[in-house]
C-alpha cells in the first residue's frame, strides 16, 4: 500500500485491531454484543402559549410566554435566548429577560424599531394575548459566570439579557455594579425592576442628561479582576472590547456572540450537485450553502463565516470567487468553502 | 426490550461555535515549556497526533449529521466539528514550525497516517458490519472526548504552567483548545447516545480508547524525546522525565486515567455532571487568540 512497510509491530497492531472489528461489527455475535440503546431528546421546539403582553415603556412591550399544560419549562442561565418564529415564518432570537429561579415562565421584551427588518413590527401587530407561538431553545451564547465582582453594562433594549444577571449577581450577594444607557429614561425598560435589587451600584445614564457615553468612563467602573458583561449597541460592545485587555487585564468581557453575517455583494449562480444530480438556485442575498441546505439538511457546515474549513467541497466544474480565509492557494485550485465563497460566473458544479 | 419514551431536554443548551483564532510562531521557542523538555514533548503530541485525529473525529461525526433528527444535538455537532478543524489546523502550524526547527515530522505523520487508516479507518466493511464499526467509532471517540474534556479542565486549572514562564502564545493554544473542549464536552458523547447507546460498548470502547490513548501518548512523546536534536540527555531517561515532570505538575499523570475510566463507567453517566464550565466561559473571555 505504501512505498515503505510499517514495522512489525504496526502490522500487528492492524491485525490486532481488524480481529476487534470481526469480533464487534463483522461476526454473527456482533449484534448480541452490544445492544443499541439510542437515547434520543426532545424538546428543543417548544410550542408555547403567550400568556400576557405588557407594555414597558414607550415602544417596547413584554411577552410572557408559558406551557399551555402549565408544566415547567427548560431550565436556563442569564444571558441565554430563544429563536422565536414569527407569523411570518421569520424567525428571530430574543434574549430571556425574567427570572430564571422561575421555570414555569419566560419572558422576552421587543423593542419596535421602524424600518428594521420587520421582525419587531410583527411581533407588536400580530400578537395577541393567548396565541400560541413556537419557539426553539432556550440556547445560551452569552453565559453569565459564578464570580465575585460583576460590571454590567446595558445600552438600550442590550437590558434584556444584563436584567437576570444582575438579579442572579444580586441574589448570590456578589459585589457589581450597573451602568445603564439609553436615550432617555422614558425609553428605558425595566428601571424599576432593577431599582428594587439589594446591594451593588445601579447608575442611570440616559443621553439627553449626560450626553453620549465614554466608554472609556464605563468600562473603568469595573474593579480590577471583575467579569464585565456587556450588550448594546455594536459600537459600544467593539470599543469595550478594543479597551478592556490594556483597562483591565485581569478582568474578562463577555459580549454575546453573533454568527453568520450577511451576503454582502453576491450576484445569483446555480449550483449543479454532481453526486445527487441536482441543481439549486442561489439567490443574491443568500449563501451557496444556504440554499444546497434546502436540497441536502445533512451538508457539512460549521463557522458560516470562512474560517473553519468544514464545508470544504470539491468543485468538479465552474470559476469560483473565494471569500473565504481558510483555504491554501492549491486547494483553491479545485475546491471551495461553500458557507461564503461563490460561483465567479453564473454556475458551479460540486462534488456533492 | 421494553422501549422508553423520548426524554425531554431539562436545560438550555450552550451555543457551540467555532472561533476565528490566530497563532503566529515566528518567536517561539520549540522547548516551550523552559527546562523540560519532556513535558514539552508530552503537549506536543497535540500539535503531532491530535490534528489527524480530530479530523477523522469530525469525519466520523459528520457521518451521522443526517441520522440526527433533534434540532440541538444536530446544531452542537455542527459547531462542534467547527471547532475541531480549528483545533486541528492551529496545532498543525505549530506541527509545522516544529519541522522547520529540525524535527523529524514527517516519520512520525507516517505514523500517525497508518493508524488513522489501518487501525482507526472503515476496515472496508460495508452493510451491518460497517454500520456496527461505525457505532464502534463513534463510542471511541465519546470516550476520547471525555479524556480531551478532563484534559482540557486540568490545563485551565494549572498554575505550574503560568509559574514557570511557559511561552505565552503556546499557552493560549493549549489553555483555548481545552476550554473548548470544555465547553464542547457533551457532544460526541450524546451523537454516542443518539445513534447507539448501546452500554455494553461504551464500557469497551472507554476501556479501548483509554488504553490506546496513553500508549500514543507515550509512545510519541517518547519518541520525540529521543529524537530531538536539542536534547542532549540519554535518550531513554524519559520514564523518569515523565516521573519529574508529572510530580511538578506539568502533565496530569497516569492516574489521571484511572480516575476518570468509572466516572464516565456509570451507567447514568452524562457529561453535563461533571461540574459547571464557568472557568471555560472565563478563558474564552479573555483568550488572546479567541479574542484578536
């Protein structure tokens, strides 16, 4: 098989592990040798019931979401969120903003931004107290962490996730401290609710009192060695992050993490799958690997961002326009990432 | 055999997702680790063994990506085999620095080639057969991951490492590779489940997979010892290197393994009992390469 033979004892150890699979996969006793179990879950697509809507401030209205048998729900920590689906068939996540000692209930607030991508219009217009609504998760990217020394820093409706932690933090009598920016104290939800909590330093700071923030100034709130939890908007969590390591370098930031980010410039190809003999249509706005999920839910994929090399796929035929950050100049040559890169003319063909 | 409901998830599930990580070894030392270097050797069995490792994991792994019909398990093994390719390429640059300073890489990825193919590969058996070796896999590879869990969680813990000045960068690789694999502990262990479950052989493969791993490990790290052109020690003083360097805290040890094999044994064994992740979520925090 290869020019120089393994030693001796490499081939026995091949022998040896070939008797094991005859043994365990290949014999007629294989299958009374271990006996499938599979443990399979469910119960990450939650159909619940809204419960109640209030409204918080201005533009920004709570939805109380609960079981319609009334059993517990999955448990979960600060910071975590559910992909709600919308009437529409969108789908969007929001951060769990209630209590987390309470599993009977979850809470999820919205903000209605006008001229957005529509996801918060229609969760205020369509609806209505008693619906059911389907949700996946709760799934947590922005883990609140057990230690003695908290700063929270909260920029708008960015107060939905920092909420639970700050009740958590109070709750354990850790030491924190929370800055809350908005744009003025009327559009600034659940004020009161931290107003109530023990311990620890709440500071208001809307706009039209104190002018924009510095970030700078609030992340220097922390206490050397404290974990500071952040979410806002994205200029205020990149400068936190671009200050905190010289700041406080004993210290942690902790922002939620996001992942596929959109098409940015892509024009429309088609995509011909060699193995499987079909042919999707990429759309513009949307990634090859995107739309081949449509045709083929078990692809391989991971990052969605070019980096991690999962979805490297063989291209048989066809111009590619790498996008990614990944592949060495000789795999360009005949292959691509397919979460980013794209057809260079208007077809690809894969060896899929 | 009387079959029991689907059991529904009791906690929220932990976002896994690869990260962007950079290295850059242009002013690394090979002995990294100053002053020993057999424990030097021991953590470069990551850079040497692991990347061919974790990429035949991810293969295996993503063969029962369409088996999956649970929407978690399915977006954790999505992320999970992200994260391995990210694992596998950063040990890998290291793997390629450690060949331009005068070690012979070459032979020891012939062997690596050779058990990835010959001994952990498809054995060419194909039907029932090849769907039992492929259960067979998949629970080596939930027992592999155990270990690479623990391993990771001793690394995060470890002081010794800070103490002795070991080089910045490597560290940072070694400390974000295990609290990934912290974070990502449950994962192979559940696909295990999903597929198979089957206890009879996660008892064999945890006992296969143990065995298999301290004997590469051994085997490598002693072999790099031997050979490595800047050591000028007798060759085959690596048993009590390992001794002296285990008991000043560099590497976990034999026992180590001991310890773990009954834990992950139990029968009601789930890797989420294995404590909180806390110092995980920290060190990914404030990671210099997970952060760049």
């Amino acid at each position: 098989m290869t020019a120089t033979a393994p030693s001796l004892k490499l081939r026995a150890l091949a022998t040896g592990a070939r008797a094991y699979s005859a043994v365990f996969a290949a014999s007629a006793a294989a299958p009374y040798l271990s006996r499938p179990t599979p443990v399979r879950r469910t119960g990450f697509d939650l159909e619940l019931t809204v419960a109640a809507i209030s409204t918080e401030v201005e533009d920004v209205v709570s939805f109380e979401l609960r079981s319609p048998d009334g059993s517990d729900l999955p448990a979960w920590v600060p910071g975590a969120h559910l992909d709600v689906l919308l009437p529409s068939g969108a789908q969007r996540q929001y951060s769990l903003c209630g209590d987390p000692r309470d599993l009977a209930c979850y809470r999820i607030a919205v903000r209605r931004i006008e001229g957005g991508g529509g996801g918060s219009l229609a969760m205020h217009r369509e609806v209505a107290e008693g619906d059911p609504i389907t949700v996946r998760g709760p799934r947590n990217a922005f883990t609140f962490i057990d230690v003695e020394s908290y700063l929270f820093v909260a920029g708008g409706i960015g107060i939905t996730p920092i909420l639970p932690m700050v009740r958590e933090a109070a709750r354990r009598g850790a030491r924190w401290r929370m800055v809350y920016v908005g744009r003025s104290l009327a559009t600034m939800p659940f004020v009161e609710e931290l107003q109530a909590l023990d311990g620890g330093e709440l500071e208001l700071r809307p706009d039209d009192q104190f002018g924009q923030p510095d970030p700078w100034e609030l992340l220097g709130r922390a206490e050397p060695g404290a974990a500071i939890y952040v979410c806002g908007p994205p200029q205020l969590i990149d400068a936190a992050r671009a200050l905190q390591p010289t700041l406080n370098p004993t210290g942690s930031l902790h922002s939620e993490r996001f992942s596929a980010p959109p098409v940015v410039g892509g024009h429309t190809f088609d995509v011909h799958l060699a193995r499987t003999g079909m042919t999707v249509h990429v759309a513009a706005d949307e990634s090859a690997l995107a739309a081949i999920r449509r045709e083929v839910p078990g692809v391989r994929y991971s990052c969605q961002q070019g980096f991690c090399g999962s979805c490297k796929h063989a291209v048989v035929e066809g111009a590619v326009e790498h996008r990614d950050q990944k592949l060495r100049p000789a795999e360009r040559a005949d292959s691509m990432l397919i979460c980013v890169s794209r057809a260079a003319g208007d077809h690809l063909t894969l060896d899929l | 055999m009387a079959k029991k409901p689907n059991p529904a998830y009791q906690a929220e599930a932990l976002a896994i997702n690869a990260r962007d990580v950079h290295f850059d070894w242009t002013d690394v030392p090979t002995e990294y680790i100053p002053g020993h270097p057999y424990a030097t050797h021991f953590w470069n069995v990551m850079h040497l063994v692991l990347p061919e490792g974790e990429r035949a994991m991810a293969d295996v792994l993503g063969r029962a990506l369409p088996l999956i019909d649970d929407p978690r398990l399915q977006e954790e093994l999505q992320g999970f085999i992200g994260q391995e390719e990210t694992h596998a390429s950063s040990h890998e640059s290291f793997r390629i620095h450690l060949e331009e300073n005068g070690f012979d890489i070459p032979k020891i990825m012939k062997l690596m080639e050779f058990l990835m193919d010959q001994v952990f590969g498809d054995h060419g058996l194909k039907g029932r057969a090849g769907e039992a070796w492929f259960h067979e896999r998949l629970g080596l590879y939930a027992a592999a991951e155990h270990f690479t869990a623990t391993v990771g969680e001793w690394l995060l813990d470890n002081e010794e490492f800070d103490r002795i000045g070991v080089d910045p960068m490597m560290l940072d690789l070694l400390r974000w590779h295990g609290a990934e694999e912290m974070e990502h502990r449950n994962v192979a262990y559940d696909v295990y489940q999903y597929v198979d479950g089957s206890y009879a052989r996660r008892v064999r493969t945890a006992l296969l997979a143990s065995g298999g791993l301290l004997a590469l490990w051994l085997y490598t790290s002693s072999w790099m010892y031997a050979n490595d052109p800047t050591v000028t020690r007798h060759r085959w003083t690596w048993p009590l290197e390992f001794v002296k360097d285990t008991r000043k805290g560099l590497m976990p040890g034999i026992k180590f393994i001991f310890r773990e094999i009954p834990q992950y044994l139990r029968p009601d064994f789930h890797p989420s009992q294995m404590g909180p992740i806390d110092k995980a979520v920290r060190y990914l925090a404030v990671s210099p390469a997970a952060r760049a």
